[in-house]
C-alpha cells in the first residue's frame, strides 16, 4: 500500500528542489544545479518506486 503522507513529503521536497533549481540556472551555478537535479531525479525514484507498491 503507498504511504500517502511519505508521497506527499516526496512531492513537496520535489516542488521546493525544482524552485531551488530554477533560481541556480537563473544565477548560473551551475554546480548547484547538477547536485538538484540529482536531487529531483532521486526524488522522483523514489515516488515512481511507492506508485508502483499501489494495488490500483
């Protein structure tokens, strides 16, 4: 069964890292960039990974 609130943490540290990542390609750092997209595709693991637990 997914856990609701652990997928909702996931989407919400999702949302915070993409705004983050914009204002690093905005700035030009781009070293922080590359650590949050690592970041957000972790993120993303992680939700595809409990989506996947779901007996839909």
């Amino acid at each position: 069964m997914v856990e609701v609130d652990f997928v909702w943490q996931l989407v919400e540290s999702m949302e915070t890292a993409v705004i983050r990542l914009e204002k690093a390609i905005d700035g030009k750092n781009m070293d922080e960039a590359n650590k949050l997209k690592t970041f957000i595709f972790d993120l993303y693991s992680q939700i595809d990974k409990e989506a996947s637990r779901a007996n839909v």
